[in-house]
C-alpha cells in the first residue's frame, strides 16, 4: 500500500510538472505571437510613416516647381514690360532728337550775343578747313564756297545744318571732329601729299596729262601756208567743189595749181 501509495504521488507529481511545463509553454508561445504582432504592427506603422514622408517630399517638389515656374513668369514678364519701356523711351528720345533737329535746321543759332555774324562764319571757315571741306582761306564772307563745304561737311559728318547762313551750332559740330571729315580732293596738276596738295612739276619737254602724271610733248608739225589759205578760205565760203555726178558729195581739186584758177560753181 505504501509502496503503491508513493508510485501515485510520483505521477501525480509528474503529471503536475507536465501541466505546468505546458502552461509555461503555452504563456511563452502566446508572448512570442504578441511579440510578431506588435512587431508586425510597428513595421506597418514604419512604412506608414516612410510613405507620408515620401509624399510629403514629393508634394513639396511639386510645389517648388510650381513656385519656380510662377518666378520665371514673373521675371518673363518683367523683362517684357522693360523691353517695351525701353523701347518706348528709345522711340520717344528718336522723337524728341528729330525734333530738336528739325528746329535746329528751321531756326539754326546764327551767333551767339558777344560775337559778330562775320566772326563766327570766319571761325566756321577756319574749323572747315582744318576737317578738309574747305580749301579757301577763312576770310569771314560766307560766300557760295563756304556754302559748299558746310554741305560737304553736313554730307561727310551725316549733319543737317543750313548751308546759307554760319551758325555757332554748325561751329560746335565741326569743333567736335577731332581729324578729318572731308575726303582729300586733287585738282587737275596736284598730288596728294598726306592732308594737303602739292603741284606736279615735269622736267623739261614733259606735261602733266589728265591722269596727273607727266608725258612727253609731241612736236607738232607745221601746218603748210597753202593749206592753211585753203582752209579759211573755205571756213569763209570764197570757194566751194564741184558736186560729183554720182552721189552729190564735194570734191576739192588734187593740186595746188588747180585752186588758183579755181570759180565756185552755184547751184
């Protein structure tokens, strides 16, 4: 009985650490599907978190392109709206420009108070001859001359000053040209001699020819007196050539003794 006694309280032991190993088994299973869950939940909630921040980023690109390009539309039409200020200011100062310049050429400055009219056209002359478009010495007569040089200096420098009277606008203009304006011009028997013209001299028996460059004289030959008596005779109508029967032209006599017993025929 003892014996059977000890054999039942050893399975009942043995029985009790089998249910508790499975409890504990059961508690520690139970802790880890807890765990994966909890796990699984925080790995949900990461990437949750990682596709709100990539949207966010995205969402933020979108909105700077959006930003930069409303910029470059401003700055576009910034540009545009100078441009055309610009070129409305261009246009209005052409316009006040031609406008100053038509006055000018209607009512140029003659002189100014302290100066006399033919001081002024002398000063003009002088400044023109120093750009090369005047040739004359400055005398002070704005004379046909003078008036051709102001156009050739008006031609030349792209001015529009009234030649027929010396202003001081005119003198302003043609001081402002530091060199000449007026390209050099060689008269007949004159080469150019950097600003200025100097006379061709030939040697002896040579002349300047109408390319400004010396040649030999011909010798001419004398002209005979009969000739000469013959040909102002007729200039004078005192003799006139028989008309030849075939077309009607005049013909002269061959000889010279022919012509001292020589009647104009008359028609």
């Amino acid at each position: 009985m003892q014996l059977k006694k000890i054999a039942a309280e050893e399975t009942r032991a043995a029985a009790a650490d089998k249910a508790r190993h499975a409890e504990e088994e059961k508690a520690r299973l139970a802790t880890d599907r807890a765990k994966k869950v909890e796990q699984d939940k925080a790995a949900a909630a990461a990437k949750a978190a990682e596709d709100a921040r990539l949207a966010a980023a995205k969402a933020e690109q979108v909105e700077e392109a959006k930003a930069a390009a409303a910029e470059q539309r401003r700055k576009e039409a910034e540009a545009a709206v100078a441009k055309s200020l610009a070129l409305k200011q261009a246009e209005e100062k052409t316009a006040q420009a031609e406008a100053e310049e038509k006055i000018a050429i209607v009512a140029p400055t003659s002189f100014p108070p302290s100066m006399s009219r033919q001081e002024t056209a002398k000063l003009v002359q002088s400044e023109l001859r120093r750009v090369g478009c005047l040739a004359a010495a400055a005398d002070g007569e704005w004379n046909a001359s003078s008036q051709r040089s102001l156009s050739l200096f008006n031609k030349y420098a792209g001015t529009k000053f009234e030649t027929k009277l010396a202003s001081f606008d005119a003198l302003d203009a043609i001081k402002a040209k530091p060199s000449r304006v007026c390209p050099l011009v060689r008269e007949h028997g004159f080469r150019a001699n950097a600003d200025n013209c100097i006379k061709i001299a030939c040697l002896a028996g040579y002349r300047v020819n109408d390319n400004n460059e010396c040649e030999k004289v011909q010798d001419k030959k004398p002209v005979a007196a009969f000739d000469r008596r013959r040909d102002d005779a007729r200039k004078k109508g005192r003799i006139r050539a028989p008309k030849t029967a075939v077309n009607g032209t005049e013909r002269l006599p061959r000889n010279r003794g022919a012509w001292k017993n020589y009647v104009p025929m008359t028609n």
